[in-house]
C-alpha cells in the first residue's frame, strides 16, 4: 500500500521531489518502474495465499461470490496488465496506447483496490487511506498540467519537414512563446480526436529577429564527413545570425520571439504531423498547440555546470536539442560538441544555430558515422592533450545505447586512472 503513494508521486511531472534531491526525472521514472514491479508482485502473492488458504479451508466457493473478492480479482487483473502494456517496444511504437492504457488500467486498479477493502473493513482499520492518498496525488497532478497549459494558453505553430532526411525529422516552431530551455508537452487538439494528449520536446532555442551578416561556419569549428560539409563551408551567401537565432523558412513575416524544437517522427502525433506536412505545398503546415511546461526534468543543470572548468556534450541525431541551451548559456567555459547525424539535412538545418554558439565552442560532426566514445572520453578526462585539469561536465543526449557507452567508458577510465579529471555526467534519456 505504501508502494502504491510512491508509485503515483514518482511518475507525476509535478513531483516536488524533483526540487528538492534534484534528481532527474528519468531517475524517477526508473523508480517508479520498480516499486511497479514489486507492487504487482506483492498483489499476486497476496492474492495466491488467500485463494490457496480459502481452497483448504474449503470456503473458496462462497468467497467467489462475495464483492470484495470480485473486486480484488478486477485490481488485481488490470495490475498485472499494466507490465506487458508498459514494455519499452510499446512505449516506443504505440506511445498513445501505452498511456491511454496506463491510465484506464491504473483507474481500475485504483476502484478495485478500494472496493477491495471496503466491502471488508469498510472505514475501520484505515486501509483505505492509502488509496485516497495516491489518488489525491494523481488527481493534484493533473490539476496541474491544465493549469500549465491555461497559463501558457494557446499559441499557432509552424510544422515544417526538414528537407533531406527522408521525411524523418521535423521543426516546430511556436510563435509568440520564449522557452530557454528543458522539456515542454506540446498538445495539437485539432489535429486528430485525440485533443487530450500530450507529447514531449526538448526545447532547443528561441528564435529571434535574423540579422544576416554573411559569415559561414568557420571550417577550425567544424568536422564534417560527407558532401554536406563542403557545402556548409562552402556557401558564400550563408547567413549567422544572433545567439540563439535559428531562420525561420516557413513563416519569415512573422516578427517576435518563438520557440522552436526540432523532432524524429517515429508513430502517432509525429507521423501525421509529418504527413500532414508532406501534403502541403510548401511542405509546412500551421496549427494551434497548446503548451505544458517547461519542465527542467534534468535536475539543476546549472547549478552542476557552474562547478566544472569545462563542457563536453555528445548528441546523437536530434538528441542535439537538449545539448544546444547549455553551449549557448556555457559563457567563457571551454565547451565542446560532438555531434553525429545519421542525415546531412538535419546538419544543414541547424547550420545558423551551430554558426552562432560563442567562439569557445569547438563543433565536431559526423554524417552517417559514429564517434569513438572511448578516446574521446579518454582524451577528455585524462587531460593528455589539454592543460584545463578543473572538472569536466560530461552531458549526452541521444540514444540509449549512446548514453550507456558513454556511462560505461567513463566508468572505465575514472577506474583505471587515479588522475583522471573529476565530472559531472548529465543524461538526457530518450526513452521513457
């Protein structure tokens, strides 16, 4: 029972432990992943013993019969499903189904587990107690995403294809909306009969007024492996822009200050805004989208960054977005990006974006290639070719198996080197 409070408040986005251990989100969603396995292995023995005790008592045909255990068995049913529903494959490819499942089964779990105990003891020992608190915990969270999205109201969004990358990423860029960085839910309630769900960005950047001064990616900052780069260098007529300024190409006359996340469409919402996109004429579409967040569900970056002499980010596809916000705000940091893209359109796209990083910022891409994580993070954390021994904040967002290699060879290297340099390893986690 007390498993079920914790399960409920480490899965909520508006958990308050989230500020005060500053642990990231990610961090709790692995928690709650486990208490969930240890409560539906304790509702499974519970029930096993009293139907094996009833059996031998010879009494199990009456307690059939009885509401209390119609109930249990309706709790105990619809906990056991959330597991299979709840595996990484289903969260990956039937995102919506996995949460629209997730909450119809956790509601029954919820009215079994009290009727359960009513039909028993009805308000006299207390147990029901427990219950009242996750829902009360659950009830509060939602309450506050709808106060999230009223605040942030509604907004238009420009949904374009970026072009080169076989119909597999898209730019959304909000209009009239400055979000610095962290994770926001973008919800598109005209965009199908689902006007309820929500969906996670990383924040990459707040585009503002572009003021071209044609200046090209300096080749010193850039090492790029495919035809790409000679175009990116190349270019005569490319165009930097301010700080954070990313060019807007689907809506150049609207003037102010928007947000702009970058997205792999994968099932669901990213595919048909995707489609819905390929269909227009100018492969770009404008529709309302309501806004929940921003989160900072990777704990206090900065606080952890300010600590280290020097930053290292490694991204993989548009894992890149969540890596942006901490080059653009790195100041005099020595600061480094290592970038690999599986399209050289998503490279091309962000062209402006890497132009206008500070000058500390050494960018390193690869098309279609893969980083050798071990001697970079060798290099890095040894120090043998640099003279900056303070400590290092190590951040990687892309995919899973990018951030265990990562966490895997850092670990190796702190072991086998006492004079390895201290860090910090910031995870941006992909999947949920």
């Amino acid at each position: 029972m007390g498993n079920t409070v914790a399960i409920f408040l480490f899965s909520s986005r508006n958990n308050v432990l989230l500020y005060l251990t500053d642990w990231s989100y990610s961090t709790y969603l692995l928690l709650h992943r486990w208490l969930g396995y240890c409560a539906v292995g304790h509702t499974v023995i519970h029930s096993a013993m009293l139907w094996r005790y009833y059996v031998i008592q010879g009494t199990y045909s009456a307690e059939l019969l009885r509401l209390y255990w119609q109930w249990g068995i309706v709790g105990t049913v619809a906990v056991c499903a959330l597991i299979p529903l709840s595996l990484l494959v289903v969260r990956q490819k039937l995102y919506e189904f996995f949460i629209a499942s997730h909450v119809v089964l956790s509601l029954l779990f919820l009215l079994g587990y009290y009727y359960h105990i009513w039909y028993v003891y009805t308000y006299n020992w207390g147990y029901e107690i427990w219950m009242f608190v996750a829902a009360g915990l659950w009830a509060c969270e939602r309450l506050l995403r709808v106060a999230r999205i009223a605040f942030n109201g509604s907004s238009t969004a420009v949904v374009s294809v970026i072009a080169d990358t076989d119909n597999e990423y898209i730019r959304i860029n909000i209009q009239g909306k400055r979000f610095q960085d962290g994770v926001a839910y973008l919800c598109f309630p005209t965009l199908s009969w689902r006007f309820w769900e929500t969906h996670p960005f990383s924040v990459s950047g707040v585009i503002t007024e572009a003021q071209p001064n044609h200046a090209t990616l300096p080749s010193s900052r850039s090492n790029l492996n495919s035809d790409v780069a000679r175009e990116l260098t190349a270019e005569k007529d490319g165009a930097q822009w301010t700080t954070t300024a990313i060019t807007n190409k689907c809506d150049s006359s609207y003037e102010g200050v928007t947000t702009t996340f970058f997205a792999r469409a994968r099932g669901g919402i990213t595919r048909t805004l995707v489609e819905r996109a390929s269909r227009s004429e100018n492969r770009h579409i404008r529709v309302r989208v309501m806004v929940e967040g921003p989160y900072g569900h990777s704990g206090q970056i900065q606080s952890q960054v300010t600590q280290c002499s020097s930053i290292l980010c490694i991204a993989g596809g548009v894992g890149i977005t969540a890596c942006l916000p901490l080059l653009i705000q790195a100041g005099a940091k020595n600061a480094k990006l290592a970038w690999s893209s599986r399209h050289p359109g998503l490279v091309a796209e962000l062209r402006p974006t890497l132009n206008a990083l500070p000058s500390n910022v050494k960018v390193e891409i690869l098309v279609g290639q893969r980083f050798d994580l071990a001697s970079m993070l060798s290099e890095e954390l040894g120090g043998m070719q640099t003279a900056d021994k303070g400590p290092l904040a190590i951040m990687v967002s892309g995919p899973p198996g990018m951030a265990d290699g990562v966490r895997s060879a850092c670990t190796k290297i702190a072991r086998g080197n006492k004079k390895v340099r201290p860090y910090v390893m910031i995870d941006e986690a992909f999947s949920w």
